[in-house]
C-alpha cells in the first residue's frame, strides 16, 4: 500500500496510451499531490496538473518531472508517471546549480522519453526542458506564467546567465502558450515571437457562496513583497466592522518569511491571518465569502482570481487581465487607495 494517499506505488505505469507521450517539468508541484501533507506552491503549478489530469483522461501518456519531496522515484497519481528529481533546498550554493539539480533534472526528464516536453513560466527549468527536448528530438512548448516572462527584460530572473538560458529556450519553443491577448502582444512586441492564446483552467467547485450573504473578506496568495499583502491588512485596518481572513503560502529559506511575520504583528482585531491552504480545501474558504481582494499589481492571469468566480464570489483586484473584469462585471479594479 502507498505511504501516500491516492499514490500508486513506486514502479506502477500509467494506463498504455496511443495519442503520444507528454512530460510536465515542474519542480514544484508534488505538494498538490499529497492531500494537504505539504503546502502547495502557486498558481503555475496548479495550472500544470489541471493540465496534465485532463491530457490523461483524453488518452495522452502524462508524465511530471517534480523535485524529492520524499516520494518514490517513480509513482503513478490518478495517471500522471511522476518522476523524482533533486531535492529542492539539498547541495552546496553555486555547486547544487550543476549537482544535484541539473544532473538529477536531466536525469528525470530523459526518463520520461517524451515527445513533447511542457514548461510553465519563464524560469529555469524551462532551459534544462529545452535543452533535453532538443537534444532528444522532442518539441518543447513553454506556457507563460506571468505577464514579465513576455518582457525581453525577463525582470522575475536576477542574472544575466538565466535571462539568456531562457531566452534561447523561447526560440527554440514549438509553440508559445500565453494567457492572455496582453501577453501575446508583449511576446510579439518585445520578442519578435508568436505565440497562442490559452485561457486558464478552472475546476468546477461542488458549491458556491450565498450571494446575498454577509461573509468574510478574503486574500490569498504568497506572503511576499510582490504580492502586497500589507494591503488587505491596511484595508481590515480601515473596516473594522467587517471580518476579514487571509491565507497564503510562507515563504522558506532562502526566501524571508518577513511579510508573513509583518502580516501577523500588524492585523488588526478583525483580521485573521492563515497559513497555506490546501488547494482541496479552497471552498471552504470561498464558500463563507461575500468578497475576494487580490492585492498584486503585477500577473499573468490569478489563478486565485478564477477559483473566486468559480465558488461565485466578485472580487476587487489590482490587476484586470484583458479587461474581464470590467467586460464580464465580475467585480471591481483598483490601482490605488482612490
């Protein structure tokens, strides 16, 4: 029996299928794997397992690449072949970048043999993809995750080394998937690259808030700078009749956990500031909701944002991607305290 809810165990293989081999490189995304055992990571890697679960139903050979999170090397989830690569946080700094990582990634994704191989967001691991898919003849397709993986700058990759790995897998890509009409004319504009349209997946919950309820204000995201959740503590601040909750993944070594820690010294008495939320477990913060407030001034398309119309709850966000927002009158948009 698997250690792991719902896992298969370790040397189980994915139902045989005929309509080809894909593989997912995506380090992070085990935790949503687990039923809540590990903190899952972000909207990137929610998108990819939505992804992956529906090619495996339609009878595409699915496989993902994750970092050892302690799971078998190779474990079959709900038709998904996930392979084990590195450790995320194990090896000495400058020398981890060649080993355990880069060994251990390239490694895991040769295994997988694929004829496709998938990368979301404009990051390293879409180098190490490419450069295995090229090397085994494979097409590579990378999905942006963030309007800046369009940008030439790549402003989210610190160092020159990483902005031109990248920047060498976007001209080698088959195709590029943006998510929204934006970021296809930024890829454009600012790459001389084309690229398709591919709106976000969302789940259908199983229920939906109470439109007419009097229910919690709501944040969630990552407890980062980026994502401004000094924000919604100022806003609680200045609404002291209404409750207010947030939840959020903290951040670990060697990123701070200081706005996680700013969060708690700061909230006022009708703010409750929560841990991670496992993905599953989503509705039962929606559902208790009458508004969701999403704080960051910069995205690709929130995926918070979506799982918040899904359980029918408007929210109020600094960021109108493609201007559904307003066109679909889903909520609100503010740039400023105005």
């Amino acid at each position: 029996m698997s250690a792991t809810p719902g896992v298969a165990p370790a040397g189980a293989r994915a139902p045989a299928a005929t309509r080809g081999r894909i593989c997912f490189h995506a380090p992070y995304a085990w935790p949503l794997f687990t039923h809540g055992r590990l903190a899952f990571t972000g909207g990137a890697e929610v998108q990819q397992v939505a992804l992956a679960r529906g090619l495996a139903a339609r009878g595409f050979a699915v496989s993902m690449v994750c970092c050892d999170y302690g799971q078998p090397a190779r474990v079959d989830v709900g038709g998904i072949t996930v392979l084990r690569a590195f450790p995320p946080h194990a090896g000495l700094p400058i020398v981890r970048f060649f080993h355990p990582r880069l060994t251990r990634a390239v490694a895991a994704l040769a295994v997988a043999d694929a004829e496709v191989y998938y990368v979301r967001g404009a990051a390293l691991a879409a180098g190490v993809a490419y450069e295995v898919a090229r090397a085994r003849g494979a097409a590579f397709v990378l999905g942006a995750a963030h309007d800046h993986d369009a940008r030439r700058s790549l402003p989210l990759l610190g160092r020159p080394p990483d902005r031109w790995w990248v920047r060498r897998a976007l001209r080698g890509a088959r195709t590029i998937i943006s998510q929204t009409e934006t970021q296809r004319a930024l890829f454009a504009s600012e790459m001389g690259l084309a690229s398709e349209v591919v709106p976000n997946l969302v789940e259908p919950p199983d229920g939906f808030a109470d439109a007419g309820q009097e229910g919690t204000i709501v944040w969630l995201a990552t407890y980062k700078p980026a994502k401004r959740p000094e924000w919604f503590v100022e806003l609680a601040r200045r609404m002291p009749q209404r409750r207010f909750v947030m939840c959020g993944v903290i951040p670990i070594p060697p990123e701070s956990p200081a706005a996680w820690d700013a969060a708690r010294a700061a909230a006022p008495p009708n703010l409750e500031v929560r841990g991670p939320l496992d993905h599953a477990r989503l509705g039962e913060l929606f559902r208790g909701a009458s508004l969701m407030v999403h704080t960051s001034p910069v995205e690709g398309f929130p995926n918070t944002v979506l799982e918040a119309w899904a359980h029918g709850v408007p929210t109020v966000s600094a960021v109108d991607p493609d201007g559904v927002v307003t066109r679909e009158r889903l909520g609100a948009v503010a740039t400023d305290w105005d």
